[in-house]
C-alpha cells in the first residue's frame, strides 16, 4: 500500500497524486495519512484505486468520485461523497450534513449516524446508513436508494420525486408528498442487496419503505385553473 | 463565515496547557473570520466579596494605574488591575454596581467587556494569530475557553464588534450566522432599559440573554425562548463559570461538530480546528442536532442536560 501524508505533502499534492495515478503500474492500494479534518480530500478520483483516509476528513471528502473505492476511517465533514459518480465512499465513523448530496451513483455507506439533509436531490446514488439521519433527508431526492438503519428526523423525503427509501426505526415526521408504501418481495430482494453490498447484518422485515406520492411533482391537468 | 470554538479539559492535568491546545484551534479558523478574534478565558477565580472586570481601550498605552487608583480612592475599595495591551482585567472588593457607575461617569473612554467571578474576555480586530499573540494567551492556564474568529456581514469591523460578547455574570456568547430580526429585537430591548453599544447582531442575542437572565429565567429556558423569539441562522457557544454550552438553530443552517474524549470536550465551527487536540483521532465525534441545547461542566446550570445520552448519537466511538 502506498502512503501520502497529507500534513507534509498538502492537500493539492496528495489529489494531484490519486486524480493521476494509474491503478495497473502506480499501484492499486492507497493510504492517506495525517488527515487533520482538511477539505475536499480525495476528490475527483476516476480510476478504480482504492484509497483509504486514515482518520477523520474535512468537508466534500470524495466529492464526485468515479470507479473508486474510497474509506474514511473516521468522521466525515459536510457533503461527503456529494456528486459521486459510481464507485463506493464508506465512513466508519458519523458523517455531517448533506451526505452523498446529488450524487447520480455508487455506493455510500455511512456506518454511524448521518446529519441532515443526507441524500439532498440524490440522482441515483445509493446510501446505506448504519445509525440515523437527521432532518430534511432526501429532500427532492429523484433517484436511487437510500437505506437508514436506525431513525429519520423530521421531513424525510420531503419534495421527494423517484428515490426509494427504506427506514428500520422511527420516522419523526415524512415531508411535502412523501408517504409509506407497500413493501413487495421485490423491494426486499433489492434492500437485501443494498444491505449486503454495504456489509451490513440486518433483518430485512423491520424497513418500511417511503417514496413520492407523485401528487406534487406531477403536473395536475384538474388543477390548470389555479394558476 | 466567521468560526466559533470551544474546548473544555475534563483532565485536571491539562489545564496548564489551556492557552497552547486553543491556539491552533482558533488559529485554524482565521479563513473563516480573519477580520477580528476574540477568547473569553475562565481562570484564577477571585476571593469572595471580590470581582473581576474585563476592561478595554482603544489605545494599549493607557493608564490603567491610574485608573485603578482613583477607583480605589472614589470608592473605598482596594484594586488589582493586570494590563494586557488594549486591555485589562480589574480585581476589586467595591460593590459591583457602584464600580460599573462610577467606570460609565469617570472612564467614558474605557469599555466593560466582562465581569463575573473569572472570567476574562480579550478581543480585537486583526488575524487570530496576532490578537492571540498581543494578549499573550499562549501560556494562559485553566480549564476552559471559548473563542470567535470573525468574518464580518451585518456590522463594522470594530473592536466593539467583536465576540465574545458577556451576557451577564461569567457568562459571554460567540455566534455564527446572522440574525434577521435583529434591528426589531434592538428596539424591544432599548424599550426595556437594555443598552448597546454596537449595531452589531450578534450584540443583540447576547443582550436578549442578558434581558432573560435578569429576569430569573435559567439559562436552559433562556436558550430555548430565544428559539422562537431569535430569527436567522446561528450557532452560539455559551460560556459559563463552569463550562459551555451549544445550541443551533432550528434548521442547523451553520456548520458545528462536537469532539469528546476522556481528557477533554471541545466545539468547532469545523473539525480541522480541533484535530490538533491531543487523542482527536481517537475522539468521538458528531454534529450536535438543531435546537437542543448541549452543556458540559452544568453544575450550576439548573435544569441544563448534560452529556445527555438521548443527545448523543450512535456510530463511531
């Protein structure tokens, strides 16, 4: 494995360093060290490296990253993961607001606790959240899957247009046109992928899903006379 | 912008270092508040039957002996007064009211910045790292602090205009985010006796904490009314005698995160101010949730949670 200290390298350095590296004759395996809470660590990566921040990360930590497989292990600041591409971003620890915010694919996965607006206009991202998330996630949230594993705050899902989410606890209260609905074998079939793809021991009988009612997105002919 | 910190050592055995593990805390959030910097520092409480007054000047040549001389004469009172460049920290044994009387008829040039039992407040415009340096604060010792770096929108760049801002005995406030009612709020309080000396608003969540406290609401009711009657966006750190407290807003539109060890607690606007504390990789970290007010040292914060379990969230350890 190879190893980039962040504190006596700098941050452009290091992202320089991975955003350039070719996987097949620079190395596959990659250590950051030192990471000291900086920002934008570990951004735009598009090869299939597999880079691991070794400890806690500042804000965008992984920002729009393709192909690669990314671990913080630690805490992850504001926007973590935000405009991913594909690949797959894991926090062992708890992350802040906006995780995986308008990511359009990959994989999150937030093994603690997540802050608001997780899953912010999500575009096709998956997110599996080990613990709880806070207010307002998955607001306008159009596509992909989002799986919390413990609690929602309030708004879940608020303004929510194709995103399919799946909770195990409670749900403090569901946003503008987001409602429960019917849990099929084929839902669970995909959460049980999700679950295992994320590495999570989880029974899959205690989600409930949660999507759009399509009653505010969709334009109401009934209504023209409204406006 | 601006950047708000606090730490709070748990561990007896640090508190010689408190001034040398805040530095680089404060220091690091000079990008999001280079125009001025501030502390309040809790430290060498006074004896009983005395007070602690944190004063400033516009010049750090003036004449603080003097001053204190002819307080000790008007009142009958013995003083102590340490000068630390613009300012200075006043001990005396006068009644509190009489010296805050008798500094607003014969100082008119000097400015109350604190008083309480130990606090001491030093704030000025200019980089963190050198209003730290002009206060020498590297090597101050105790067992908490609070700081604000400020980058400012709604007011000057003034000393006046500076965090912390005390709200009543011990006790200052450091905010990040900006009030939208606050002209309407001013007023209010102007109407109810309550004086500024700034158009600043973050002076005027302090002075509606000041206004609540006087009326014997306990700092926990007080945070939790100026939920509804505060409109805007914040993150305030509370400092109090024995420690601080945190609250956000209802939609926690200002970034905050919350470290904890076993030797220390400690608050930030972000967490690379506080991964410079000793064993912060190790720490527990986590955004507090909007609208909850979160305490450490509390014990004499009535009716305040404390490391509140249903506040804590799950996840990393």
């Amino acid at each position: 494995m190879k190893q980039l200290d962040l504190k006596a390298e700098g941050l452009r350095k290091i992202n320089s360093t991975l955003q350039n590296a070719v996987p097949d004759s620079d190395g596959k395996e990659w250590a950051v060290t030192n990471p000291m809470g900086q920002h934008a660590i570990a951004c735009g990566l598009n090869t299939e490296l597999s880079v691991t921040i070794e400890g806690n990360a500042g804000f965008y930590c992984a920002g729009m990253n393709q192909k690669a497989d990314v671990t913080i292990k630690g805490h992850a600041g504001v926007g973590v993961a935000e405009n991913m591409m594909s690949g797959m971003v894991r926090v062992t620890g708890n992350a802040s607001q906006s995780a995986g915010a308008t990511g359009h694919g990959g994989l999150l996965v937030i093994e603690g606790d997540a802050s608001s607006r997780c899953g912010i206009s999500m575009k096709g991202i998956d997110i599996v959240v080990g613990g709880s998330v806070g207010h307002m996630s998955g607001f306008m949230a159009q596509v992909g899957h989002m799986v919390i594993c413990g609690d929602a705050g309030e708004a879940l899902g608020d303004s929510i247009y194709e995103a399919i989410l799946y909770v195990a606890g409670d749900v403090e209260s569901l946003g503008a046109d987001c409602i429960e609905k019917e849990m099929t074998e084929e839902h669970q079939k995909t959460l049980t992928e999700l679950l295992a793809r994320a590495g999570m021991d989880q029974d899959v009988k205690r989600f409930r899903r949660y999507g759009s009612a399509r009653k505010l997105y969709n334009f109401n002919v009934d209504h023209a006379g409204e406006y | 912008m601006c950047g708000i910190v606090g730490l709070y050592l748990k561990n007896e055995a640090l508190y010689p270092q408190l001034g040398a593990l805040f530095k680089p805390m404060l220091i690091e959030m000079t990008s999001r508040g280079p125009d001025s910097a501030g502390v309040a520092i809790y430290r060498n409480p006074v004896a009983e039957g005395q007070i602690k007054f944190s004063l400033a000047h516009d010049s750090s040549e003036h004449d603080w002996n003097a001053l204190a001389d002819s307080l000790a004469q008007a009142l009958s009172c013995s003083t102590t007064i340490t000068h630390r460049d613009t300012h200075a920290i006043l001990v005396t044994d006068g009644e509190e009211k009489a010296v805050q009387n008798w500094l607003a008829q014969n100082a008119t040039d000097v400015r109350v910045v604190g008083r309480g039992n130990s606090v001491e407040i030093f704030k000025e415009t200019g980089l963190p790292e050198d209003v730290y340096a002009r206060f020498d604060l590297e090597n101050a010792q105790g067992r908490h602090m609070i700081g604000h770096t400020r980058m400012a929108t709604e007011s000057a760049v003034t000393t006046a205009g500076s965090h912390p801002f005390a709200t009543g005995a011990d006790l200052c406030l450091v905010h990040n985010g900006s009030l939208s009612n606050h002209n309407r709020l001013r007023e209010e309080l102007k109407r109810k006796g309550v004086s500024f000396s700034t158009e600043n608003d973050s002076e005027v969540a302090a002075a509606y904490l000041t206004w609540k406290l006087q009326q014997g609401v306990s700092l926990k009711d007080a945070l939790e009314q100026a939920l509804d009657d505060l409109d805007g966006f914040y993150t305030f750190c509370i400092g109090t005698s024995n420690g601080f407290a945190v609250l956000r807003d209802p939609i926690a539109c200002k970034h905050a995160v919350l470290a904890e060890t076993d030797d220390w607690v400690a608050m930030a606007t972000e967490y690379r101010a506080i991964a410079t504390l000793p064993g912060a990789e190790k720490a527990r970290i986590w955004e507090p949730r909007p609208a909850t007010v979160y305490a450490w040292g509390a014990e004499t914060l009535e009716g305040l949670s404390v490391n509140d379990a249903e506040h804590m969230t799950a996840g990393a350890a």
